[in-house]
C-alpha cells in the first residue's frame, strides 16, 4: 500500500504543524506565504524592523526637538575626544560611557514627560503637570551632576599631571 493511499486526518496541533511545514519560501517564484502573520520568524523580523524605525525616529525628534539633548551629545562628543587625548584605561572608559549615555537616556525620558504633560493639559497649565515636568527635569540634573563628577575624578588627575609637567 502506497503512503499517498492513506488518509491520514490529522487534527490539532499536529494539523497545524504539518500546515505551517508547507508553508515555505519558495525561492524560484520568490514567494512568501499568503499571510504573513503564519510565519511567525518573518514576522518578529517585521516587528523588531518596524520597533527599529520607530525607536530611531524617537531619537530624530528628540534631537530635533531639544537644544539641551544637543548640548548633551555635543559635551557628551568633547568628553570622548578628551578620553582619546588622555588615552583613558578601561574602566575609565566604562565609567565614562555610562555616564554620558545615562544623560542622554534621561534626557530623552525627560522629553517624554514633558510631552505627555503637554499633551493632556492641552498646553494648559496644571498644577500636577509643572511638578512631574519640574521632577523630571531634576532628574537630569541630577544625572548630569553625577556626570561632572565622574568626569572631575577622571580627568582632574590627568590635567592636574599635565599642568605640573608644564610649569613645575
């Protein structure tokens, strides 16, 4: 007896893997499956480049937006580039790191508040939304305090040996 004369009813899950097996990239006629939303690989691959997009244009408006995420990145960049002249070692550059992107990222969480106050109070004034503006701007000052403080420990040192080097 041949396997084709056997009629096999498969049902449950088993029905639906063995659907989901036929269901394949058929690369001579380039064709995906009818509905995507079957493949669940193309899909999260779909999700994960559209949560992409859409995480990158958040960043786009941010930078557009906001003078102070510009001066962040630009002090952000300067702190860097004195890494490289200083020639930073590891953990230096780790603690560094973490502080200029912790900035950024509060910067950006802080632009988030200030937007959604502005989008309930309709631009109005409220109470309620000047103190979560006003605590989310403390926590980046809070935030760019403790950068300046990593930073004085980092470099403070190194241009303190430079200016010794120079005039004593």
């Amino acid at each position: 007896m041949d396997l084709k004369d056997k009629q096999v009813t498969k049902k449950g899950p088993a029905k639906k893997a063995e659907q989901d097996a036929l269901k394949v990239f058929d690369p001579a006629t380039k064709n995906l499956p009818a509905n995507d939303s079957d493949e669940p690989n193309i899909k999260k691959n779909r999700q994960f480049i559209s949560s992409l997009e859409f995480a990158l244009q958040g960043i786009r408006t941010v930078y557009k937006e906001e003078a102070n995420m510009r001066k962040h990145t630009l002090l952000g960049t300067l702190a860097i580039l004195a890494g490289i002249i200083f020639r930073l070692n590891a953990s230096e550059w780790r603690w560094l790191l973490l502080v200029i992107f912790l900035v950024i990222i509060v910067e950006i969480i802080n632009t988030a508040f200030e937007n959604v106050v502005d989008m309930v109070t309709d631009f109005h004034f409220h109470p309620i939304g000047k103190r979560i503006k006003d605590m989310a701007a403390g926590a980046v000052l809070i935030t760019a305090s403790f950068a300046v403080i990593v930073g004085a420990f980092i470099f403070l040192p190194k241009i303190w040996q430079l200016l010794q080097a120079w005039f004593f």
